[in-house]
C-alpha cells in the first residue's frame, strides 16, 4: 500500500524534464496520470529514485485537428480523449476505446501518452495505435523525434523510447471505418484480449491486445483480409502467435478470443 | 396526558434507516479513523514460505529505520494460549496450538512472523520490508488430495496425519436402498475456496493501560464478546479489566466472526511498549492473512426410483481447514453434514465428512458457513437425476418435498416449519412457462447466444443456536443465546442494549421498530447500543442468521417484560386492577374510561420517582433478558435464474433472477430485501468469478482485487425479490433468519442455469468464460 | 524530504508538509482527519477511496498528495451544503443503497458526478457508470435504485 519513498520533481518545461531524466540516469520515471506507474509502486513492484511529475506542463495539453490526422497532447485524459468531438468526428476508434479504459476514475487520470510509453501488454490504447500506424513524438536530450507506432513497442512494458525521452504527443490518422472490441471477464478490468480493426477498402489494419508481451499487428489477419471476408481474415488472427497463460486465461483461449475478436472488430468497422 | 405517537415505524413497516445519516456524510467511525495519543502504527511481517522453519529473524536493519518504536518476534511476546477454537464436534478432536506470532515453525505463506511498531503507517511498512527472515523450507501439501497421500508431509507434526477430524452419519437401510434403486446417479461437485472480501479489511486499536491493567481493544470484528473473552485468555489478562469495542464495521461475511492472531499480537505488543497500538491490514495482506471459505468437495450419490423418489443419498464430503482451526473451522462442515438433505424427504442417508489439512489459510464461516455447500451439492444432483430419469426438475424437487412440519430428517434435524411446494410455485408463477422459454432459446439462439435457466428450492439452518445443542450437538465451547437490555429513561425515551453486533444489518432501526410495536414508544425516540462489550451484558454477535430471531427475540421479550411491569405501575397510577387496562399506542387506560389514563413516558417518569410504587414492584423500567432459542430456524424459499451464454466466447450474462422466499414474519421488508439482494450478489460472484487460486509452491496467485474478481454493478443483474411468510414456531416473533440465504439459493439456480444453456450434466465454479468455453468444445450432451 | 502542498479542500484552503509518496487519501484521512475517505484495497480497484479532484471523480488513493497542489478536491463531508444532505445521499437512504457504509461515500461521489454527465441515465448507463466502484453487501440493486430516483428528482 505504500511506496518506496522517492525524490519529486515538477519541471515547468519539457526541456527541465528531460534534463532530469538525465540527471537520475534510468532511475527516474515520467509521472504524468499515474494509474499504471502508481499502483506499481504501492505494491513495491516499481520503486524509482525519482518521480517527475509532467502533469504541469501546459504544452502536453491540446487536441489539434487537421485535415487528415488529429495531434493529441500527451498528458490528453482518457476522459478527454473519449469526450472530444473532434476525435469523436475524425477517428471514432480512439473516442470509442478511451471510453472503455478502466473505469470513470481512472479515465479522468490516465493520459494517452502515458498509456503508450507503458506499452501494457493488456492496453487497450496501445493496440488501436498500432493498428491506426499513428505517430508518437519524443523529445529528448538530442531533440525531437517522430516513432511510428510500428516501432514504438518492443517488449514486455518496453518501448523504443531511450531513458531520456519523454513522449510529448501522438497523432494518429482520420479513419472511419474502424472498431475496438474488448474482452473482460468484469467491467473496470484490463482486456483479456482487445481487437482493434481500421479498414480501408479492400485491406485492413489489424492488432491485438492480450496476446503477447506487447501489443501485436495481426499479419496473417490481415493478409488475408480481401475486403468483405471478415470471418475467414479473423481465422488468422492468431497466427504465429503463443499468447501466454495466467490467472485470468491460458494461451490456448486468448488465441482463441484473438480470432472472435478479430472477426467482431472487422465486421463492426466494415458496418460504418 | 397522552402524548401523540407517529405510529408507522413499527414491525412489519420498510422504515428507512436510523444508522444512514452518518454513513452517507463520512462520519462513521470505523477502526481506521480512531486515533489515540501517542499510537503506533504496527506492520507485520509475513512468512514467505508455504512451510518452513525459520532459522532466524535479523531486525537489526529494521530497528534502525527512523521512527521505529519496536519490532518484535515471536520470542518477545507472551501469550498464555493460541488463536482459540471454539469448535470441537466430537469432543475429542486434537486441536493444534497456533501461536499468535510464529514460534519456529510457519504452516502456510501469509502467516506472522514478526512485527514492527512506528510512528506512523509509512514508517511501519519501510521497517517491515527490512525485517530478514531465513527460513529453511519444508515439503508442503496444498491440496486435500496431497495432504492425503499416502506418506505425505505433515502439518502438524503431533497428529497421525493430516486428517483433522472425520465425522459421520448412516441410517440404517442405505445400503439396501442403494441396492433395490432404480437408478443411481453419482457425482463430484466442487465447491471452491473463496475470500471473503468485505470492502473494509481488518483493523485493530489495541490499547493497554500499563497503569491500571485495562484493556480495550477497538477491532473491525463480529463478536465483540467473543474477542474479549479471548482476549482475556489468550493474552492472561482479568476478563474484568477488558473492553471490546466493535465501531462501524465495513461488511464481515463471516470474515470477522473470528479472534485472530493480530488482535492478539496488537494488544501484547501495546501492553510491551506502554502506548495503543493500530494495525490496519492492507487488501493483499487479508487475501492471505484473513481466513478464507468453502474449498470443499462433495463426492455425491443419490439412488432413486424411475418415479424420482429418492431412496438414499450417499455424501462423501471432503474439506481443506487450511493449516490451523481458527474459531469456528471445524463446524462449517459440520454444519454441511446436518444440511446434507437438503429441501427433501430423503429416508437414507450414510453421510461423512474428511477434515483435511493442507499448508494454505485457514478456512472457516463465509455467508452460509457449510450450508451454501450442502445446498449447491444437493441441487446439483437433483438436476443430475433429473436429466437422468428425463424428468422435469421442478417435478423432481416435488417429489422428494417433505410435506408435514415440524419436519425431521435423516440426519435428525427437525426444521421448524416450511412449505417448499408454496414457494416453489411461486417462482413459477413468476417465471415463464416451458414453451415461452423454449421460444425465447430459439430467438436468442439466432443471436449467438444459449439461452438456459436454472433454480434452487432450498432451505437452510440458522438462528444459532440453542445452547444445550451448541453443546451437545455441535460441540461448540460457547453457548447460543442472546441478551439485551431494554431501558426507559425518566424522560420517556429508550435504550435497548443488544449483544448482537452489526455491521450493516440495520439492527438499530430493526430493534427500535419492535419497540414501537411493543412499546408505543416512537421509533425516533429509540436508541440501540451495540458492539461494546462495556454496555452490553454479554452478546454472541451478528453472524449465522441469527441476531433477528435470537438477538431480536431478546429485544421483544424484554420489552414486554417491561411494558408488564409498566402495566402494574400504570395500574397504582389509575388506581385499577392492572387486569382492568388495555394498552394501545403507548398508552394505559382503563376498561370502558378511556380518559383514565397514562402514558408510557408517564409510568416511566413515576418508575423513576418511586414513591407509591405497587407492593413488590422495584423502581425503574429496565429490563434485561437472556434468550436461549428452543430451536433453530429454518428459512426456505426458490429461486429462479436464467442466463445467455455466448457461444463464441463462453461469457455468461444473467438476464433474469428471482427470488422467493420464505423468512417467517418479517419486521422490516426494506432490510430483508437488502439482505437479498447482497446474498445472491455474493453467490453469483462465487458461481462465476470467484476463486483463492494457489500455485504448487503454495504461493497465493489470487493475491490482490485484480487477479481475485468480485461483481461490480455490471455484473450483478437486477435481483426481483419476492416473499411468503410461513412464521416460525421457534421464537415469539415468528421470524427466521435472512441474511444468507441469498448466498445459499443463488449457486445452484445459476450453475444449473448455465449447465441448461449447455446442456450439460454439471460444471465447476467458477464458470468463467474460459471454464464455459471448454466444456461447449468438450461437446454438449448430458 | 517534504514538500509543502496546498489544497483546497471542501472550500477550505490547507497547507502542510508532505512526502511526495504520501498519497492524497492519506493526507486527507490523516492530516486533515477528513475519515470519510475509506481505503478498501491496494490496486485502486474498490472506489472506496473516490473524491472530486478538481471537479472529476478520482480515486485518492491513487493520487499523490503532491500532485493535487494547487488543486480543488471535494470529499464526502463537502457535498452536502447546511446540514441537509445532498438529493443523492437522500435518495441512497429512501432506497436502502447502503447497509455497512463503507463502500458508500465513495459510491455517492462517482454517482453525483455520474448524474451531471448523463442527467437521465438508463440502468445499464448507471451500472456502466458505476463499475469502478465496489460494493459487497447491497448487491447493487438498491444503489442503482438510489441513482435512479435521484435522476428522477422525485423524493419519497
């Protein structure tokens, strides 16, 4: 129930955090809504040196809308997210999703750039931003940089990210034609297993959640989806992947839900 | 002069709670929100090890972390006795000691090792993390099944084996019935270990007066007698000089119907260092150190005629305690064995129960304490002889219906009242018929979903318990009464003291309901005291069912044992024969003059004075009453459940509930609706999310809120709930018990309903999707 | 080393010094003997712990007090205003929505805010709404009633 005790630091400016990143050398963590990072820590799971709290820096904030994509602020709330009408017009996949994160606590904390440097194998966010080929922006000590969300995931809670960078925004692209669905055994859980599908004519763009050590694009999926063939496509969906088994599912049936979710995601988008 | 009543708040009326105002504002007061002068804040250390021996303990880091008052180990207190069990069905059962710190040996991961004390909460825990225990492990057995191997290690060392207890029933002619049947069914059910999970965890304030010897101890527990009579015992103090103080108690379930180690430890360890002591357990921390529940199976056999007569049931139960008795471990599935039969006639039955021990938690009461077990057991193969003879289910339960009450079964129980074919009916009444559900089946059907619908008719002991068969049958330590106190004051209010204890019951307006039907006194004008073993002359607490019918009984007959004595006062007062008054509204007046009058206030005002009292009459209206039940009571009822199973994935969604049910005369149907509603809530958790999970080392993998699922509101459909009242005989309220009876009921009404959806014989709990899933892979048929 | 954090709390402005670990549900519970904040569990399932931070409905124990600097936070003991009690504690105590209370003020605190986002909810929305706090005695059926009727306006 109660942390480690840890050094705290509130930067002003994204240019200050990253300074101190710097400074504590890999034994600081980025505080931005601290639903994942602080549960971790009451459990004594993550005990970092140091605490930099990002949650005041005016320039993470903002949803910004353009003709093609939409750039949302790293510390954007889950809540915000799902409420935006802009994101709501432009990319309905993301509202929708931010608005099954959780519960309505957790969702009035939790930040989409937060939930995308964690990389939880179970999030929800991760995977739509896979399967959208949205853009994570970092800055670091050695400037700014745009990662593909194809890069971004590398493994268990690891992203591509170096100690030093902090992701300051996403964007993601307009897509209609798209749907998250989400598997749990109880409202406010993390998905057993999530689909997340954005079609686009006769090829789609599909990833999973649940399945692996990080969030996964669905290859075969996705190769074999012709347009209009949604259950066939979704009998790949776990193709060459050995989902794990704990508590709340084996492998054996989270590669299984992959390919019921798969075809529920696929028809849901190809409806809209 | 009378003075008006607002009648309306008495029995039988759903009168919103007294006790609300307080808990909706934030000013209860619960364990965690008392602070005293100079408290320290305890953190325990926990054997990481399933069994070991422990070759030492280093706090040296420990005692040098700042704001450190002490940490000690189980070398550094004395305690005259272990965590007491109450509970000895045979009388001669080997009770093991458990030290409240561990002395040497640890039997389960979770168990007290040592202790630090600081100045506050976070200081504690740092301290904690830097306690160094070694331990040298030791083979563990963590299933029934292993602990009963042959050569298996032991876990306590001074017993045979790892049985704990057996205990057994046969009449006469099971044998021959098995063998003149027509069909016997026979099957295992499971019925899996569960936690508790109240949202407030444990908590104690443990303050040792080191001036005057006296001790009071502040705990979130059910018993609030039981703890100081312990307490006295267990830490070698004068029972006189100890108080026990339950506060607001957020939920208990049975969880905290128990004396637990760190109560024990909390006042050894405030005496030691002269200052109160807090402990406050951490959610984790109760996943492993607060008893768990069920885990027991139930190796079934019924033997029936074509018709569906039961001739004989044949039960082998087989129960983990976990590694020590807590207080009342060995009666849950004793008190599974006296249920055994169920709803029905059963002429036969050879019925035994293997205690076993095994290096897990304890296990003892969770809402229906053995009774949930016998019920899911019994229901189950009553569907499985069902499908079997292809009979309809309901036509089954009827069949085998006893049909005169009092009725006494083959284990020699005799349930005081009961007709179960009436509330059987009713749930029909309310629910579809075959042909309307089985078009419903074929709608949902297009939709990707199994529609199945599933019932219980149950029944079930509570109202513990007369005391000569707490002794005699139970072999319980303790006996089964209840008392209270029902006081007027010279200003004409009143003050009843209950030995009941509750913890969201609602027993302060239920008491004062009865004292505005008996007295005429308003309900707004009552005050209940409870959970105070200061106030109270001695209470067995709030748990089994029982405080209505015992504690509440209690409450009833001091009452009129005070308004009998009023009578006679008011009678001096009127200068009548007391024979010559009637009393109505909280008034006395004479026959045929109604203007002769005087009020209750009034008598009670003259009872204070005293001057002019009637010959032999003392002065004061305050009553105390120690009730001892002539009987348990038995509460019975059906319930109704439908369900839709995805076909893809398994998940199970309950579309319908419904419950009937039958709990004698009922004071307040608001509170018993509730007491519904929070059962079958706990039930449905059990029979599709719940279950303590340990790994092969004996680690607990279900060790937090995430990976030990309970309902949200989601999950829970709306519960209808219905009613018949058949009064009981046993008390003069006419009333049963309620409170877990929803738990009871709603296992079986939900596993059958599912099994229906799939057309299966039977399923474990808890039918997670996955659980779900497999069996619709492993092929449908019956 | 401590940080000196202020607070608006119920209308109230508070200074005190804090470690940065200490989380906001203990700053209030214990610097501020603000008790009808419960903690239920570790892994910020149960809700207990819900208050406003801010306006929004947040769970405390998964805040750290210095985070909340400068902020608003509204506890239990500041939604109601005189001694009256709020029409939604009042519509949890005319449908029983609560038997030992302590899931409660929690409970009270997402529900308010759960009406002033979606003022004419559906069950299934309340229970939706919900589903981040936990309840082990009413079984929930009270407490949806309780939101139900407090939507309704209507006082029995």
């Amino acid at each position: 129930m109660i942390p480690q005790a840890f050094e705290y630091e509130q930067p002003e400016s994204v240019a200050d955090a990253i300074a101190i990143l710097g400074k504590h050398g890999g034994e600081a963590r980025i505080l931005a809504g601290g639903h994942s990072l602080v549960p971790l820590m009451k459990l004594r799971l993550a005990a970092p040196d140091a605490l930099i709290d990002i949650g005041r820096i005016a320039s993470l904030r903002g949803i910004t809308d353009t003709p093609d994509a939409i750039t949302i602020g790293a510390l954007t709330t889950h809540a915000q997210v799902a409420s935006s009408e802009v994101i709501a017009g432009g990319c309905p996949i993301l509202a929708e999703t931010a608005a099954g994160i959780g519960d309505v606590q957790v969702r009035n904390r939790g930040t989409i750039g937060g939930s995308v440097a964690n990389a939880d194998p179970h999030g929800d966010l991760p995977a739509v931003f896979l399967a959208l080929e949205g853009e994570a922006t970092a800055e670091g000590p050695n400037g700014e940089r745009t990662i593909a969300a194809t890069d971004l995931f590398v493994d268990y809670l690891q992203t591509s990210l170096s100690q030093d960078e902090i992701v300051t925004s996403v964007r993601v692209p307009k897509a209609g034609r798209s749907a998250y669905v989400k598997f749990n055994r109880r409202a406010q859980d993390w998905a057993i297993v999530g689909a997340a599908a954005v079609v686009d004519g006769s090829s789609a763009r599909i990833a999973l959640t649940g399945v692996a050590s990080k969030p996964v694009r669905a290859a075969a999926a996705e190769a074999a989806f012709t347009g209009s063939n949604a259950a066939e496509a979704a009998g790949h969906a776990a193709d060459g992947l050995d989902p794990p088994s704990d508590t709340a599912a084996s492998g054996e049936y989270r590669a299984h839900l992959a390919r019921v979710l798969v075809r529920r995601a696929l028809e849901a988008a190809m409806a809209r | 002069m009378a003075i008006a009543t607002e009648q309306g708040k008495g029995i039988g009326q759903a009168v919103h709670r007294k006790e609300d105002k307080k808990l909706l504002t934030g000013k209860g007061r619960y364990v965690d929100d008392l602070k005293l002068p100079g408290m320290q804040h305890m953190a325990i250390v926990r054997s990481t090890h399933a069994h070991a021996d422990i070759t030492g303990i280093d706090t040296s880091k420990a005692k040098g972390m700042p704001g450190v008052t002490a940490v000690l180990t189980g070398d550094d207190l004395e305690f005259a006795a272990g965590v007491p069990c109450a509970s000895n069905p045979t009388g001669d059962m080997v009770h093991p000691v458990r030290p409240p710190l561990a002395k040497g040996r640890v039997r389960h991961a979770g168990e007290q090792v040592a202790v630090v004390l600081a100045t506050d909460r976070y200081a504690a825990a740092d301290a904690a993390a830097m306690v160094e225990v070694s331990y040298s492990p030791l083979p563990a057995v963590i299933t029934p099944e292993q602990a009963l191997a042959d050569g298996a290690p032991k876990v306590h060392e001074e017993l045979d084996s790892n049985v704990g207890l057996v205990l057994a029933h046969k009449t006469d002619n099971v044998d021959d019935a098995f063998a003149k049947a027509d069909v016997v069914v026979k099957h295992t059910i499971r019925n899996q270990r569960l936690i508790h999970v109240p949202i407030e965890t444990r908590g104690v304030v443990a303050d040792w007066n080191t001036a005057s010897d006296e001790l009071t101890v502040h705990s979130s527990t059910q018993v609030p007698h039981f703890l100081r009579t312990f307490l006295a015992i267990v830490c070698g103090v004068s029972e006189a000089k100890v108080r026990a103080i339950a506060p607001d108690v957020g939920g208990g379930f049975g969880s905290k119907l128990n004396a637990y180690a760190e109560e024990f430890i909390a006042a050894a360890a405030s005496q030691k260092i002269g200052a109160p002591v807090k402990w406050i357990e951490e959610r984790s921390e109760a996943m492993l150190a607060t008893c768990h529940g069920r885990a027991q199976d139930a190796h079934m056999e019924l033997a029936a005629t074509k018709d569906g007569k039961v001739l004989a049931m044949r039960a082998h139960y087989v129960q983990d305690y976990g590694s020590y008795l807590q207080m009342l471990t060995p009666l849950i599935s004793q008190l599974t064995l006296l249920m055994s039969p169920g709803a029905y006639a059963t002429p036969e039955v050879d019925v035994t129960v293997t205690n076993v021990y095994t290096n897990t938690v304890p296990t003892d009461a969770l809402r229906g304490a053995g009774r949930p077990e016998a019920t899911h057991a019994i229901e189950r193969m009553m569907d499985i002889l069902a499908l079997e003879l292809g009979m309809s289910r309901t036509e089954i339960r009827r069949r085998n219906f006893p049909q005169e009450f009092p009725f006494t079964t083959a284990i020699g129980l005799m349930y005081d009242s009961g007709d179960y074919e009436m509330t059987l009916d009713k749930l029909l009444e309310l629910s579809d018929s075959k042909d309307e559900f089985e078009k419903r089946r074929a709608e949902a059907d297009g939709r990707g979903k199994l529609l199945g619908r599933g019932l219980s008719t149950w029944v079930e002991v509570c109202g513990f318990v007369p005391s000569d068969v707490a002794r005699s049958a139970l072999g319980l330590t303790p006996g089964g009464w209840e008392s209270s106190t029902v006081r007027m004051h010279p200003t004409g209010k009143v003050t009843v003291i209950t030995g009941t204890s509750p913890h969201g019951q609602g027993h302060a307006t239920s008491w004062s309901q009865i004292i505005e039907t008996e007295l005429g006194i308003p309900f707004d004008d009552v005050e209940v005291i409870h959970g105070d073993t200061a106030f109270a002359p001695y209470g067995l607490g709030t748990y089994g069912s029982r405080s209505l019918a015992v504690g509440g009984t209690a409450v009833h007959l001091a009452a009129t044992q005070l308004r009998d004595k009023a009578r006679l006062v008011a009678a001096q007062m009127l200068e009548a024969s007391s024979d010559d008054l009637d009393f109505e509204g909280g008034t006395f007046s004479v026959k045929g003059s109604p203007d002769k009058s005087v009020t209750m206030q009034e008598v009670a005002f003259r009872a204070w004075q005293a001057f002019d009292m009637p010959e032999g009459v003392t002065p004061g209206l305050d009553e105390t009453v120690f009730f001892d039940p002539p009987n348990c009571v038995f509460p019975f009822g059906a319930h109704g459940c439908e369900v839709e199973v995805d076909k893809e994935t398994g998940k199970v969604e309950i579309t319908s509930y419904i419950a009937v049910d039958d709990c004698g005369n009922v004071i307040n149907p608001m509170i018993v609706d509730g007491q519904v509603h929070g059962g079958v809530a706990h039930g449905i958790g059990q029979a599709l999310y719940e279950g303590a999970v340990y790994d092969a080392n004996g680690q607990l993998l279900t060790g937090s809120l995430v990976e030990y699922v309970i309902p949200t509101a989601v999950e829970i459909p709306s519960i209808q709930t219905h009613r018949t009242v058949t009064p009981s005989p046993t008390n003069p309220l006419g009333v049963k018990g309620i409170g877990e009876a929803g738990t009871i009921a709603s296992t079986p009404a939900v596993v059958g309903a599912v099994c229906n959806a799939l057309g299966v014989r039977d399923l474990d709990m808890p039918l997670q999707p996955e659980t779900v899933w497999r069996a619709m892979q492993e092929g449908g048929a019956a | 080393m401590k940080r000196a954090v202020t607070i608006s709390v119920n209308g109230v402005s508070h200074t005190t010094g804090v470690e940065p670990r200490m989380l906001l549900v203990h700053l209030l519970r214990e610097h501020l003997n603000l008790t009808g904040t419960h903690v239920g569990c570790d892994t910020s399932n149960c809700g207990a712990c819900t208050v406003w931070l801010d306006g929004m409905a947040v769970k405390s124990c998964t805040v750290l007090a210095v985070q909340a600097n400068g902020s608003e936070v509204t506890t239990i003991e500041g939604v109601s205003a005189n001694g009256d009690l709020h029409p939604m504690q009042r519509a949890f105590h005319e449908t029983h929505g609560l038997q030992c209370g302590y899931c409660t003020p929690g409970m009270v605190m997402t529900a308010i805010k759960l009406l002033e986002s979606n003022p004419d909810p559906s069950d299934d929305e309340i229970r939706r709404g919900l589903e981040g706090n936990l309840c082990r005695c009413t079984g929930y059926e009270n407490i949806v009633a309780a939101v139900r009727q407090a939507a309704s306006g209507v006082t029995v």
